[in-house]
C-alpha cells in the first residue's frame, strides 16, 4: 500500500523524474480506462468493467492532481496554483474560438466554408 499513498498524497515535494513518472502513471490510468469502456462498456457491457473505468478515471485526475500540488510545493509555489490549470485551458478555447478565420488559402486547405 505504500506505492498507492504516494500516487494520492498531496503533501510533500516531488522533483522532476518523480513528476514525470507519475504522470506516465496517471495517463496509463486513463488509457487503461477508455480501453475497459471502449471493449467492454458498449450497449450490454459488463457494469463492472464501467465501475473499474470510472475508478481508474478518478485515479487519473488524483493521480495528476497530486503529483501537480507536490511539484508546485518542490519549486516553492502554492498548491493554489493547481486551480489555474483548468482556468488556462477554459482562456485558450474562448481565444482560439474568437479568433476569425484567416481568408486565404493555406497549408491545410482552402477558407472553411467556401
């Protein structure tokens, strides 16, 4: 059990490797998640599969979430700063979404909608 209480605590320091081992932890979780929901949770799939996807998602956002307060804490930052992460993300949809379309032709095709 000691391996899983460092996966979830939230108190202490975590230096770079760590950090980044345990979000290669965290996304396996969730790989590990859609792969359970997309073989086993389709219309007359296992509940239990559902159950452990749904389990292994939390332990995902957990996961991630944990080892961001413990790096934040490790560079000498608030843990507060966890809650701009999603405040970012929300800003740089609004701005791309906000952004008009550029008229010409590039690259990856002609002007969407023409």
């Amino acid at each position: 059990m000691p391996a899983l209480s460092f996966l979830f605590s939230f108190s202490g320091r975590l230096e770079r490797s760590r950090f980044w081992a345990l979000v290669f932890i965290a996304f396996a979780e969730f790989i590990v998640a859609v792969y359970l929901l997309d073989v086993f949770g389709g219309p007359g799939g296992s509940i239990i599969a559902v159950g452990l996807a749904l389990i292994l998602a939390l332990a995902f956002v957990v996961t991630l979430a944990s080892a961001s307060v413990r790096r934040l804490h490790d560079i000498g930052a608030s843990a507060w700063y966890i809650v701009l992460m999603p405040l970012v993300l929300v800003l740089f949809l609004i701005v791309v979404g906000s952004l008009g379309s550029d008229g010409r032709s590039n690259k990856w095709g002609p002007p969407a909608g023409s």
